[in-house]
C-alpha cells in the first residue's frame, strides 16, 4: 500500500488453507493493520489481488466480505477474564453461534502480493 510515498507492504504473498489457524506477528509499523484492512476491505490495494475460494475480493465492501466468512477483531486493552481465550477472540465475530469455529474458507494473495 502506498501512502504518499510511503510504502507500508511490498511483495506480500501467503495462502491459508481450510481448517489453519494462522498468526500475524511483526513489529509496530511493520503493515499488519494495513494487511488486515486489506483483506477484510477497509482499504482497497494500491496494487494486487485478494482471492476467498478462488473469488477475487478486492473491491468488495466490508459487509459483503463478512458475509462471505472474513472478519476481524481488534484488540482489547483488557479480557474479559470470566472468558477462555476462545471466548474473548469470538466476541468479535459477528457471525459466532456459540459452536466451535474453524477456518471455512481458503484466503490468498497472490502473485507479487498485494503490492509491488
């Protein structure tokens, strides 16, 4: 993504298949935010391409990829402490029906990542 210049993601490129659980680590600064806005459509790529089971998502609003399975949730200064790490993760999730959760879908970014 291009700000002005300032480049917060180059060459981005992973795929997560069905059932994975995946973590995002880096250092402040380092475009987790900017990839997560990407994904889940707050932000459209300067360059690039995200697919959800094959389906191109770029361009798509945020509601209509929630529809589609994606979501996010921010992060919390405090936990809910009567709540498992489970259960504070999901209070995120406007689709959790109280059920085990999985990753139902496969996401990639492809060729050259998001950005070049």
């Amino acid at each position: 993504m291009d700000f002005g210049g300032l480049v917060a993601l180059r060459e981005v490129s992973f795929k997560i298949e069905q059932g994975e659980i995946v973590g995002l680590i880096g250092a402040n600064g380092a475009g987790k935010s900017t990839l997560f806005d990407i994904i889940t459509g707050v932000q459209k790529p300067t360059a690039g391409m995200v697919f959800l089971d094959g389906r191109e998502i770029v361009g798509l609003t945020p509601h209509e990829i929630v529809r589609l399975g994606v979501s996010r949730t921010f992060q919390l200064v405090r936990p809910f402490l009567n709540y498992t790490v489970e259960e504070n993760v999901r209070v995120g999730t406007p689709t959790s029906t109280g059920g085990s959760t999985t990753c139902s879908s496969s996401l990639s970014l492809m060729q050259g990542g998001i950005y070049s």
